[in-house]
C-alpha cells in the first residue's frame, strides 16, 4: 500500500510532538539552528521541512519519521 504525505497530518503531528515533548518553538530551532519562523511555518502547514529536516527532527523527538507524516498518529 502506497501512502502519500498529508500536509495537515504533519503539521498537526509536528506540533504535537514537540508539546509532548515539553518544547518550545524557540527550543527546536535552536537545537535544528534554524529560525523560529522556519519552525512555525512547518507547524502552521506553510511549508515542509525538507527530507533532512524531517529526519533530524525525528531523531530529536525520538519517533520514526512516518509517524510525523503520516494521518495516523495517536
């Protein structure tokens, strides 16, 4: 089965992850060293982060990179 990327999935994801994970946006961009915008704009659905990104971002919050993109995330 071929899955396809939701956009709003992972924004939702994205923010819910780093809640969970008690950071702020100012914290992940820190440790990522790229803007708060840039990480804004990820969460706010403006844009993806690139593959890269999402790969780092993953291993920052310790979860499988799918589980950041894909509907099902609990």
């Amino acid at each position: 089965m071929t899955r396809k990327i939701d956009v709003t999935a992972t924004e939702m994801n994205l923010r819910t992850v780093r809640m969970r994970k008690g950071y702020r946006v100012i914290d992940v961009a820190d440790m990522m060293q790229v803007s708060a915008g840039s990480v804004s704009h990820w969460e706010n659905g403006d844009f993806l982060p690139c593959t890269v990104r999402l790969v780092q971002l993953a291993d920052l919050y310790g979860v499988p990179v799918d589980h950041l993109i894909i509907r099902s995330m609990k």
